[in-house]
C-alpha cells in the first residue's frame, strides 16, 4: 500500500513539473483601432504568436474604440483590473496618471528619454516621473492641390501670411471658399487646429510654469483672428465655421478646395477614397515668430495592479523593436514613430514622410497635467462661440478677445485645482 501510494505520488510529480514549466502566463492589451480590422487583427494575432514563441508569454488583445475608450480605461484604473498594458493618447496619458492608477515607469528600461522625440516622451510624464512609453507618433502639415495651385499660379505659401495672399488667387480662380478647408465647432479636436497658429504666432496656451492662462494676450489675439479671417474673408465656406476635422478632410480630399491642415493618417483616407488627387505636402507655415505644429499620437501604459508587469514590460518592448514599430506604422496605422531608431528606415527620407518626419522635430505638446481635460474644454467651448458668431455674422474683432478672457478665467478655475 505504501509503495503504491510512493508510486502515485512520483508519478503525480513527473505529470506536473513539466506542467508547471510549460505554463504560459497571459497579459491583456487593450488598444485602439489604429488600422483597418483586415489588416490589423492579423498582424496582432502574428505578432502575439512571435512574442510567445520567443518570451512564453501569452497575449489576449482587445480592440476598443475611441469614443468608448476614457470610459473603459477609467473603470479599469478604478477598479485595478481589467488590460495588463493599454494604449493611451497622448493628452490623456498625463491625467491618468493622476489618479494613481498607472505604474510608474524607468524609462531608462526603454532606452532612455533620449530615445524618444522630445514631445512624445514629455506627454508621458506627470509631475516628473515617467508613467508611459511612447509609441507613435502624429503631426499637422499643409496639404495643397498641385492642380489648382498650378491653375491659380501660385507656390505654396511660407508664411500664414502668404496663405491668405495664396489663397485670395485661388478664390479668384475658384470661387468662393475654394482655397482651403478648416475645423469649426463640431470637432473634437478643435484645439489642435488653432495651437499651432497660437504658438507660430509667439503665444502659448499657459505660462511657463503652468500656473495661468496666457493664450488671451496679444499673440493669441491676433492668432484667433487670424483664423477666424479665413471665413471671414472667403478663403474658407461658411460651412467650415460648423466643420468637424472629418468634414474639413473630405473637403480636400474630393478636390473642392486647395488645402487643409491634416495628419499623416489622412495619407490612407487619400489613397483609398481619390488615388488620383494631385496633392503634396508641406510644413505648416511660419508665423511672426516661429514654424510650429501640434505633437500627439499614442504611448503605451501598464496598469498598477497588474500582476504581470513583468510580462507587460516584455510585450512593450517588443511592439517598440525597430522592425514591429516600423512595420506598424509604415504598413498599418500610417503614423509616425515615436522611437528615434525608427527615423533610419529609408522609408522616412522619402516624399511626404520627409516632411512629417521634420515637423515632428519641432512639434510641441500639450503640458502634462492632471485638469488638462478641463483646460481644453474651456479653451474649445470659447472658440466655438467665436467660431458661431462668424457663422451668424455678429462677428467682430472685440468678440474675440472677450471669448478668449471668458475662456482664460474658466482656465484659471481649472488650474487652481491641480495637485
């Protein structure tokens, strides 16, 4: 009896160890839809099958989309569970990291910040610590026409002045509203649009230690007017005043107008929706001080209470390898990378890539905090009632700087409560 029990026993350990050793311990990774589903899924579904192979690590994915994504994303750090590693933006990065729910993160383990473009690796941070990595990028550039550029007799412009200077010949050309298409009151990322003329202008949305608003001055001012001119003076449609940036796209993109602030994931939208539209691309134009654009795109984040950091840490670096980050967002998303590495791969020295690749060099991010989601809703609201007045034509010059202070005091309220 007791030799049988021995034997059981012996053989119970040879079943087990080798068991105990296979055993795969499985991570959760939740991330956008940066590509389309047939070509997407796929390449996660091999790409998790290479890390398993090579680290044992088992993968489960889940694509959630952006409208649901804040949502998601905050029930899981509520309730510490939920994804291992997820895909955030780069503005929300910062606020989530507020509420505790992140892991903190070396990024020396990454590579170090010098490993990264400057403005991606700031969006990942809050209150000085790293709590995210960066993986890829995205920036606005000027697409124009070459056709009715050509047609109209003009370059394309250097300087925002130069726009409107270029843009006037092509409303002669084409009519009214034909020179270029901009965002307006329905999108959501309204802000973007205008940042980049703010800051081209020599204006800021915050001083400098992040304590007030400083976009109601005069650069900011004069920046909004701007804008607001290109539907004031014709360059832009009535319409555009009401546009969301889908709307503004779709308008360049069918070849109705000469140009438009777009991202480099617009690319796909070209060839898929008018192969044949005779379009190029160039920097945003310079203003009174300087050339500046907008820097956003996605990092990568893992979840405090995940009990498998380790395995999480793993499966970043492998999407951030050379080969992953730049089949990604060469063949898939479209984007840029946010790993310098990445810039050697050829394929970033040519045509349109070149361009972006430059801009993104000296594209500014947002500063990363904590009431940063109550500081862009405050700025958008105020120039939405801007944007409205041009659409009902109660617009003046004064409107703008009374919109701007509404929406400086309501920042300051904001600010105040930043731990």
């Amino acid at each position: 009896m007791r030799k049988s029990l021995i034997l059981v026993m012996v053989l119970m350990c040879v079943v087990l160890i080798p068991m105990a050793l296979t055993a795969k311990e499985s991570i959760t990774f939740w991330l956008m839809p940066n590509a389309p589903d047939e070509t997407h899924i796929p390449w996660l579904e091999e790409k998790a099958k290479e890390f398993e192979a090579q680290t044992g690590y088992k993968v489960n994915f889940e694509i959630i989309g952006w409208g649901e994504a804040w949502q998601k994303i905050s029930v899981a750090l509520a309730s510490q569970s939920g994804p291992d590693v997820f895909q955030v933006g780069t503005t929300w990065n910062p606020q989530f990291a507020a509420t505790g729910g992140l892991e903190k993160i070396d990024i020396a383990e990454f590579g170090g910040k010098e490993a990264f473009m400057e403005a991606n690796y700031i969006s990942t941070t809050y209150k000085g610590e790293s709590y995210g990595v960066p993986w890829f990028a995205e920036t606005r550039c000027l697409f124009y026409n070459k056709e009715m550029f050509s047609e109209a007799g003009v370059q394309p412009p250097n300087t925002y002045e130069e726009l409107k200077a270029v843009g006037k010949k092509i409303v002669e050309k084409f009519g009214e509203g034909s020179a270029i298409a901009i965002a307006g009151t329905n999108a959501w990322d309204l802000l973007h649009n205008w940042a980049i003329v703010l800051w081209a202008y020599g204006g800021n949305l915050l001083t400098p230690d992040n304590k007030k608003a400083a976009f109601n001055d005069e650069a900011g001012i004069e920046a909004m007017k701007w804008y607001a001119s290109l539907i004031v003076e014709g360059l832009a449609a009535k319409a555009c005043a009401e546009y969301n940036q889908p709307q503004a796209d779709a308008a360049f993109i069918n070849g109705n107008v000469a140009m438009c602030f777009m991202g480099p994931w617009n690319i796909a939208g070209i060839e898929q929706e008018n192969p044949d539209l005779p379009y190029d691309v160039v920097e945003p134009p310079a203003g009174p001080v300087k050339r500046a654009s907008f820097s956003g795109g996605s990092n990568l984040v893992i979840l405090k209470g995940s009990p498998n950091k380790d395995a999480a840490k793993e499966w970043i670096k492998f999407l951030l390898s050379k080969e992953n980050l730049v089949d990604y967002t060469k063949n898939l998303s479209h984007m840029l990378p946010a790993k310098i590495e990445a810039f050697e791969d050829p394929y970033y020295d040519t045509g349109v890539w070149k361009v972006f690749k430059k801009t993104l060099g000296y594209a500014t991010a947002y500063p990363p905090l904590a009431v940063w989601g109550d500081i862009e809703n405050a700025v958008v609201q105020e120039f939405r009632n801007i944007l409205t007045a041009v659409a009902s034509g109660e617009y003046s010059e004064e409107t703008v700087k009374m919109y701007l202070d509404k929406a400086a005091e309501r920042v300051n309220q904001a600010l105040a409560k930043e731990r």
